[in-house]
C-alpha cells in the first residue's frame, strides 16, 4: 500500500505501509463476539493483550488451546495470533475464542500457505468439534410484552 500524508506547512509525505500476510475471523457464541487477527510471527497468542496462559477461568484455559493441540504446536510457531473479545459470560467469550483462532488458523493457511494443508487442518477440526469453524445459530429470543420472559 501507498499513500501520501499531508503536513499542516502543506508539505506531503509519502509512506509506505508495511504489507505483511494477515487474516481477521471472528468466532460467535450467544452474545459474545471475538475477532482474531492472524499474521506470520513467533507463536505468540493473546487474548484482549494478555498471553492465553494467564486466561481467566483456568477451568476453560483448556478449551482456547483446543485448535493448537488438535493442529499442532508446528503450525503455529509461525504465526502470531491476537484475539479481541467483547460481550457475552466467561463460558461463551471462551467458544467464541476458540472459534475464531480455528477460523483464523484455517484461513491464513488457504490463503498464504496451500490448499492441501489448509483441507487437512480444517478435517482434523471438523472430526474433532464442528464449533471450531461453524457458529452456533442459536440467538438470545427477545422477551414479550405482556410476559415474564420469551416463552
């Protein structure tokens, strides 16, 4: 990418930005939503700017390190992943985590790796747990006038 910037003298500077291999995908569950971004790096995963292993509750740390005990700690010392996630209770933010790492994962290898690793990475997910790449549609019901609750 190339753009100019230009100053408040009235001079412009032109920058080139730095064109590294990234992907974003996001994982759902319920209200919750995460965004992953995936880029070529050292293996590094956090969550909301903290490494994954200081992740609170420890009884769900588990279930965010699923997709890279399933693939292989190998696939992803090359990349750097960073999740953002927001809404939803502890159990829904940690599926929706783990969704979108699988997401990311499986979409930084179809686009700068190859196919066939990619086909691998994404059936060895399915076989495992259909919700690390499929959402959930299941969506909170409104509540009704006249009613305690949506039914």
């Amino acid at each position: 990418f190339f753009f100019s910037l230009k100053l408040a003298c009235g001079k412009a500077i032109s920058m080139q930005r730095n064109n590294q291999d990234s992907v974003q995908t996001f994982g759902k569950k319920k209200n919750a939503i995460a965004v992953a971004h995936c880029k070529r790096g050292k293996g590094i995963l956090k969550v909301n700017g903290n490494p994954v292993h200081l992740m609170l509750p420890e009884s769900l740390r588990s279930k965010v390190m699923e997709p890279v005990l399933l693939v292989g700690s190998d696939k992803f010392k090359e990349v750097d992943i960073r999740v953002k996630v927001r809404g939803g209770g502890n159990t829904s933010q940690v599926y929706a985590i783990r969704q979108a790492i699988a997401k990311a994962i499986v979409a930084f290898h179809q686009k700068y790796v190859d196919e066939q690793s990619k086909r691998e990475i994404k059936d060895t997910l399915v076989q495992f747990d259909r919700s690390l790449l499929v959402a959930d549609p299941r969506r909170c019901e409104p509540k009704k006038f006249g009613g305690r609750g949506a039914r």
